[in-house]
C-alpha cells in the first residue's frame, strides 16, 4: 500500500487528496501545509510549498511513495528537481519545463518557433519601446505580465488610454511586482475559451476531458480577471474536432517541443485554449491542474489518481473514463476579492450542505472555521444534466452561512445556452 504527499493548501490540493484517498492503492495521504476540508481526507502537516529541505526529509521520514506537486510557484522555484535530486518520486514538471508557465515571453517563444497556433503579439522589458508599440495597436487588446501573478496577471483593455494606464501600472508602478517588469502585448481574440488539459511524461500524453473556466469576478463575464470563479465539465456543446485539435496543434506540439529543446514535460500540462473563427489558438500553458477545473473533473474523473500517476512517470498510456454525467461547481469568495480579501469572517452550516464541498481558503479560529483567502469554497455537484447540476449548487450555496462572501450566479449558462 502506498503513502501519497499532495503539496498545497488550496480547492485543488483537497480535489486531488480526496480523489488520492479513494484509490485502493494508497493507504495514507498527507498534505502540506493543507487546510481544514482537506484534513478530513488527509494528515495536514505544517511545512510551507516553499520549504523544500523540510519538505524532502518529511518523505523520507514517512517512506512516502509519490509526492503531487499542486500549485505553480514551488513547480517554477524547482521543488521537482530537488525531489528527483534526492531520489524521490515527485509528478510535475522541472523548473527549466516550468517556465512554460513562469514566464509567458517564454512561452510564447516557443509558441512562435513551433508554430503552435498562438495570438500575435511582441515582449517589452523597455516602457518607452512599449509605449510606442502600443500607440500603434488597435484596440480592444491584451497585456499579459511575464511572471507568475496567481492568474491575474491579464488586462483586456477596450481603449488607447486604459491600454497606457495598465502598462504604466505593470512597468512603472509595480501592479504585478516583479512579474510585470516584463510585459507581453498580444492581439485581442474573440472565441470561447476551454482547458484542455493532459497527463504528459515526454511525449506520453494523455488528455483529459474539457473543462470550461469562468475567469471574470461578476456576472455576465464583468469585473476583473480572477483565478476563476466557477467551472463545469464536460463542455458539451464544443465539437469533437474542436477538442481534436486542441490536442493535436496544442497540447502534443508543446510536449514534443519540450523534449526537443531538451527540457521534458513531466506532469500536468494545462492549455488554455479558445476556439475561434480561425481555429483554435492557444491563450496560455500552465504546469499544473487548473483552479477550480480540478475540483469538477476529479469528481467526474472515473480512474484510480494513483495508478494514472505511477503509469505516466514509467512512460505508460492508459485510458481514462469519465462519468457522462455533468459536474458543475461554484467557488464562493471573499468580499474585494480579486483585488482584496477579508480574513477570519465566520463560516457556518456547511455540514448541511448536501454537495461536494472543496476548501479553497479557510483556517481553523479558536475551533471554529473562517475565511483565509480570496477564494474560500468551491460548492460541486454532479447530475444528469447540466441544468440539474447548476440548481443543485445554487440551492445548497444558500444554506452557507457567511456575511463575507459572493460568487458569481451564471456558471456553465454557456453550456446552457445549447441545451
């Protein structure tokens, strides 16, 4: 029987430890640092993503078979190659695969050197250079910080001003930090988005069912750019040769990219793709599981987490089943959220929510439980239409009990609007 670390504290992290604890494989699942919904389904141990030497001698002190890496920033600071300098079995991607997702100019590079289907676009490091280029830019367009900005890090600006406003945030007045300093301008497209996302080990991979993100904070696609703010799966009313090509001018490209420029993919390569009039293109790579696209496939994932895991680091492909029936989910955020948070208001009544509740930002207060985060729950529930699965949510969401919270009331309308 085998012992699995899943690395992270958020909605993600608990998906994958709760999909962990149900394989017959695995005996034990721990987490670090963890949270309060995923201490349910795992031992919660108090070592910080970053604390890579504390992190090593924990696996090897507990004889832990396979550490799952979730979120992005340990994957881009190198966590898998000091695992695999110390001998153990780690899934996800080394730092130097990793800037698929640390650095979009990297990203978008390799996009253009392998003909991946891509947005144009050009990369500054210079504002004056970049002033001047987007002076001669129509408008709407898109500006994209170079580094890791917890998936913010976008600006859709519909005119000449608000496109000089953002830059000069990004490049002069630190909007995004260092990860603004360099600053991807790229083309507007129009289309609708999807994740497709695979299992990738070289050139094994192994694609996952689609997933459709609701990336804007409000309604009706309103507000600002946020992790996401709810998702569903499957994504129905997209053509079979749509997903096609996602995965074969994608996703596979990129992976065989990879190994020619000699930095393998090993672990989850996620494509941000958007199906448009001229085919689909891609938006962005990330190196790990979407947040909240995790929550709803590993509730409608059919396999076994472990085995899947274990069989892509040996090389190996195997199919994947997933439910027919559609899963939906909802995250629930803090009040400011995506530009602020609010910290230690109360949460109550979720043991009378009759769905599939993932914590995505909550901590423990003298026993009883607050928010900790911009993202705070993602309620999930899966039924034989998509509709039934929406309405589930909404009604279960309303026996919360938490002053400080929204969320957004249209997830999966999209896949609605076909039914």
């Amino acid at each position: 029987m085998a012992k699995v670390l899943v690395i992270g504290s958020g909605g993600r992290e608990h998906a994958l430890a709760w999909k962990f604890a149900q394989s017959p494989q695995v005996e034990k699942v721990y987490a670090a640092p963890g949270n309060p919904g995923m201490a349910e389904v795992a031992e919660c141990v108090a070592i910080g993503v970053l604390e890579f030497d504390k992190l090593i001698a924990f696996v090897k002190a507990q004889a832990i078979d396979l550490t799952f890496v979730g979120p992005e920033v340990p994957l881009c600071e190198g966590i898998a190659d000091a695992f695999a300098a110390a001998g153990l079995t780690v899934f996800g991607p080394s730092r130097t695969a990793a800037r698929l997702e640390g650095s979009k100019a990297f990203a978008k590079a390799m996009m253009k050197k392998y003909a991946i289907p891509t947005a144009a676009y050009q990369s500054f490091s210079d504002y004056d250079q970049a002033k001047a280029y987007l002076e001669q830019q129509p408008m709407p367009i898109v500006l994209k910080a170079d580094g890791l900005a917890a998936g913010k890090g976008v600006i859709i600006a519909q005119t000449q001003a608000e496109a000089q406003d953002a830059l000069k945030e990004m490049m002069c007045g630190g909007l995004f930090d260092q990860a603004g300093a360099t600053v991807v301008i790229e083309e507007y497209l129009e289309g609708e988005e999807f994740s497709q996302l695979a299992f990738v080990n070289g050139t094994t991979v192994i694609p996952m069912e689609i997933a459709q993100d609701h990336k804007r904070a409000f309604d009706h696609d309103e507000g600002l750019n946020t992790g996401g703010m709810g998702a569903y799966t499957p994504v129905s009313h997209l053509s079979k040769a749509v997903v096609e090509e996602a995965i074969e001018k994608i996703v596979k490209p990129m992976a065989a990219a990879m190994v020619q420029e000699g930095c393998p993919f090993t672990g989850i390569l996620y494509a941000g793709c958007m199906a448009t009039e001229r085919g689909v293109k891609t938006i962005e790579y990330n190196v790990r599981f979407g947040d909240p696209e995790t929550e709803v496939l590993m509730i409608a994932l059919q396999e076994d987490l472990y085995e899947i895991c274990m069989q892509v680091l040996q090389h190996q492909t195997l199919p994947l089943h997933w439910s027919k029936e559609p899963v939906l989910g909802v995250v629930l955020a803090s009040q400011g959220y995506p530009e602020s948070s609010t910290k230690g208001a109360k949460i109550s009544n979720l043991e009378q929510v009759d769905a599939t509740v993932f914590h995505m930002g909550t901590a423990h207060e003298n026993g009883q439980l607050v928010t900790s985060g911009g993202r705070v729950l993602f309620v999930a529930a899966q039924r034989p239409t998509l509709k039934q699965a929406q309405a589930a949510v909404y009604a279960e969401i309303e026996k919360i009990d938490c002053d400080a919270l929204f969320y957004r009331h249209d997830i999966g309308a999209r896949g609605l609007q076909d039914c």
